[in-house]
C-alpha cells in the first residue's frame, strides 16, 4: 500500500536557529476486522500487512490456527457510505466446518496502538486456551550471549524506524539467533500479530523453536500471543508486566525483560538458559 509513512511540515528549533523542513512521520490509521461480514475489532495500525494483522490477531483470540480454517482475507470494498474502498476495513472469511465466535457487545473489541485489550470485558475473556501448548522437545536452550545479542539484530532491520524514529518492533528469531521475520507497527500487539500471521500463511504454526523479541515491554497480551502460537521464549527490551510473569509461569514461557546489552532479567521458564559453565 505505501503508507507506512507520510510527510509533514515541521518547524524545527536547533541551538536558537528556527527554519521549517518536512518529517517523515509514521502513519497511523484504524482498521476495522470483520469475520464473515460482522465487525470483530478495530485496531490503530501502521498500514501494511494488513491480511496477516487479521490472521494473527484471529489467532490470538484462539478462533483459528492455521491457513487452512480461511477461506478468504479481502479488503471490502465500497468502505465507506460514497463507495469509496480505504483499504481500512477487512473481512475473514472462516472455511466451511469452522466455529465462528458469538460476536456479541462483550466481543467487539477496540484496540489502541498501546493497549491490545482495551474493551474486553474481563479478564477471563482473554484466558483462551492455546492449541499449541509450549512443548519443545527437546527444549530450546539459548544463552545469555546470544540473547543480549538479539536487540541489536533486531534494531539493524528496522527500516522504517530509520525514516520515523517511532515504531514499535517485533522479530521471530531462530534458536541460534538467525532473525526469520521482522515487523513494525505503531502497536507492539499489531507488530506481534503481523509475525504470527505471516507465519499460519506459510504453515509454519506452531513456532515451537522460536524466540520472540518485543522492542517495548512485554505486557500480558504480548505473552498471551506467544503461548497462543506456541512460542517458547519471549523476550523484551523493557519491564515485564505481574500478569504477564504469572501468565508465563502457568503456561511455560521462558519470559526476559529489560534486556539491554549483557544484562537482562529473566522471570519465568529459567530452565531455557544454558550458561556456558554447563556442560
């Protein structure tokens, strides 16, 4: 689409100078999902991806797990009362045989680019049960060293954050580090979301050999999209969330904050951290 960014006139005050220049700017806009024709969600995103933010995002709220429940991902067309297509609304289309939600009041969520799970009507409504719970055998084992390198890697592939300075990241990387899919958004659960659903469309759910890195802090909705795909580390260059360590410690996720150079905090799941005095 293109619209990761757009420009906008500033006035820019550097050591008393005053002069006027464009700045690239990180676009923001809201996306409405709807499955098989009813509104679901409505999420403040970054456009881009839009096809695997609904994938994800469905999900995360345990209604699919892999490509095949979806029958079809399309822009709706004629959006808007004049006809006119914003490519801000999409429609899922469940396959044929699959459950379809109640969607009712308590179900129709509005999500911020702050706050996935703002509008849940409590907090057992986000309590889903994972399909793929974290089973890695044998368990994925990562040092220390690897993961103080993971933030930098991560850091280097951001592109737009290069042009904006003010997007959220998300990386899936290998057990031994390789990074396998970045993405940006202005929401760190919309970044997260694009990750896992570019991973049901190539078939790759469970990620049962994966480690997450999330570039802000890792709240209980960001642990609760990694158990929902199965991934068995998460970790964040910011502070964990009391929900998030308790969510982590009941489902067996290896859960690390404040991962800033060579030190990190690790609050959940230690049992994955191989030192290198081990044998």
């Amino acid at each position: 689409m293109g619209r990761a960014t757009e420009r906008r006139r500033t006035l820019r005050i550097r050591d008393g100078v005053v002069s006027t220049r464009p700045d690239t700017l990180v676009a923001e806009e809201p996306l409405e999902i709807r499955l098989n024709g009813k509104p679901l969600a409505i999420t403040m995103r970054t456009p881009g991806d839009d096809f695997a933010l609904a994938t994800g995002f469905l999900v995360s709220e345990g209604v699919i797990g892999t490509a095949e429940e979806l029958r079809s991902i399309t822009y709706c067309a004629g959006a808007t009362a004049d006809g006119v297509n914003t490519y801000n609304v999409v429609d899922v289309r469940l396959a044929p045989g699959v459950t379809v939600p109640d969607i009712s009041l308590e179900r129709h969520v509005y999500t911020t680019s702050s706050c996935g799970l703002c509008g849940k009507a409590s907090l057992d409504a986000v309590r889903t049960s994972t399909r793929f719970p974290i089973a890695d055998t044998p368990p994925v084992r990562v040092t220390p060293a690897l993961l103080a390198a993971l933030p930098d890697r991560l850091r280097a592939a951001q592109r737009v954050f290069d042009r904006t300075g003010g997007l959220h990241a998300a990386g899936l990387f290998s057990e031994s580090g390789e990074l396998l899919d970045l993405r940006e958004d202005v929401g760190r659960h919309n970044a997260v979301d694009k990750l896992i659903g570019r991973a049901v469309q190539q078939g790759g759910l469970p990620l049962s050999r994966a480690v997450l890195l999330v570039s802000g802090r890792a709240s209980f909705e960001l642990a609760q999209k990694a158990v929902m795909a199965g991934i068995p580390v998460l970790a964040a260059v910011s502070a964990p969330s009391s929900l998030a360590v308790d969510l982590a410690s009941e489902s067996g996720l290896t859960l690390v904050g404040f991962l800033r150079g060579s030190s990190m905090n690790v609050y959940a799941g230690e049992g994955r951290i191989a030192f290198e005095s081990e044998d």
